[in-house]
C-alpha cells in the first residue's frame, strides 16, 4: 500500500540523517547490519532456486570485509576474499554430494557483490574524515556530504525515472529483465540526478563541475545496480528480496542502486576530490 511505502520511507530518512550525519560507531555497526541483512536475503533468494549457498562461509565473508574496511585495513580485503574463496571451493571436495560447483560460484558472487557494495558505504562515510564543511545544513564531515552526493542522486533518478516514464515513456530499456523500465524514463532519471546532485553541492559549497560530473555518474550507475538486482530476482523467481521494509521489500530492493552508485563516488571522490 502508498501509505506503508511513505510512512517506511519517511522513517527511513530519519534514521540516515542521523546514523549518516553522526558517524563513528553509529554508522559502521548500522552498515554491518546492513551487509548481514543483505547477505541473508541474497542467500534466501538463492534457495528459492533450489541453489543453497554455504550460507555461513558467506555471512563470515561480508562481516569480515566490513571489519577490513573499518578498521582501516582496506589491503586485507584481497586476502578476506581469497580465504572465503578457498574455504567455499574446498567445501565441494569434503562434501561433494552436498555442495556442487553451482553452489560455491553463487556463494562466492554473493560474498563479493554484497561485500564489496557495502564495504564502500564505509569508505565513502570515512573519507577526509578531518575534513569539515560548511552547508546549508551546518557543518558535517566531508564523508557526509559525498555519501549524500550518492543517496541525493540516486533518490532524485528513481524519482525523475519513474515520473518521465510514467509520462513519456515509450521505448523498453530491458524488457526480459524490467518490462516497465524505458529509454525515456532512464535519461529522466540522469537528468534528475544531475540536478539533485548539483543541488546538494551547491549547499555544500561544492564546486559545480563536480557536483554536475558525479551527479551524471550516479545517473549512469544507479539504474544498472537497480537492472542488476531485478536480474537476479527474476532468476530466483521472487518479487522482492525480502519483507524486511513494509511497502518497500528488503535491504537489497532498497540499497540496489546505491550499492552501484556509492562505489562510483567514492572512486571520482578519490581522483578528484580527497585530501
């Protein structure tokens, strides 16, 4: 129903401009939550597949990869991936009857798509964390402003997309995958980003070029996170990741774009606007 979906999602921007804006412990235990609570859904989805994943050689996976992460030991990522890598593959030599190479690949794909996404909501949070700037909104933490850059963007195309879709939309963009997804819709949503973006820098006293050049990335990015979640929900033959939301469906349904677009930020954030 719209009135759960609006009450959910008014709750939920409560809750992000707290835990976003204080940071700290807050915003690193709310992200580990967050990364179980995917991983449970992806493991889930999978199972209704009839494909069972080594579900806790995967839940190690993601948590160990946030723990690198905020512990600032980012390098151990690799090494993170590649003991979950081995101990998943191995797991088909000890119990082959059980445990099938489908199994181990859809395990391993699991741990790296949830485990990655999420491990950048941390990075990006954490970035110039000394750094403090004046907004519209008082002062925050640099890291603040550009996670905002990536959830204004990715708020502002999903709201544009689904406007100039609705209104204009004529051509499919990926009918096998979204039948309602059109062309249309998709420029709607870059150019809705854009503005968003730009907006959110302008308060922050970001320069325009910037905010304008991630606001087109975010653009770009978000729709392929939200296609490649829809991809594998119709794989698993379920409509949405979980219930967890009421009006919305689970961690994944909401966090698919932004799991695409915050990497994104954080990459341009580091060529082009870190100290």
């Amino acid at each position: 129903m719209l009135i759960h979906r609006v009450i959910t999602a008014v709750i939920g921007i409560v809750i992000a401009i707290y835990v976003v804006n204080y940071g700290q412990w807050v915003f690193a235990a709310a992200a580990l939550v967050l990364t179980m609570l995917a991983w449970h859904e992806f493991a889930a989805m999978a199972r209704c597949r009839q494909i069972e994943t080594a579900y806790w050689f995967g839940l190690a996976g993601v948590a160990l990869i946030w723990g690198t992460v905020w512990l600032g030991n980012a390098r151990e990522t690799v090494a993170v991936l590649l003991l979950i890598s081995f101990l998943v593959m191995a797991r088909m030599v000890f119990v082959p009857d059980r445990f099938s190479l489908e199994q181990a690949a859809v395990t391993i794909a699991g741990v790296v798509y949830i485990g990655l996404a999420f491990a950048h909501l941390v990075l990006l949070r954490f970035t110039d964390q000394s750094l403090v700037m004046a907004t519209k909104f008082g002062p925050l933490s640099a890291g603040a402003v550009y996670l905002w850059l990536a959830f204004v963007g990715t708020w502002s195309a999903d709201t544009f997309a689904f406007f100039v879709g609705k209104n204009f939309g004529r051509r499919k963009l990926a009918p096998k995958v979204s039948p309602g997804k059109t062309w249309e819709g998709t420029i709607g949503g870059v150019a809705g980003s854009v503005i968003g973006v730009t907006a959110m820098g302008a308060a922050c006293a970001l320069p325009l070029g910037h905010s304008a050049a991630i606001g087109l990335l975010v653009g770009v990015v978000a729709p392929v996170g939200d296609l490649v979640e829809s991809s594998m929900k119709r794989f698993c033959g379920v409509k949405d990741s979980g219930k967890l939301l009421p009006g919305h469906g689970g961690v994944l349904d909401r966090f698919d774009s932004v799991m695409f677009a915050a990497p994104a930020v954080y990459y341009y954030v580091q060529l082009f606007l870190a100290h």
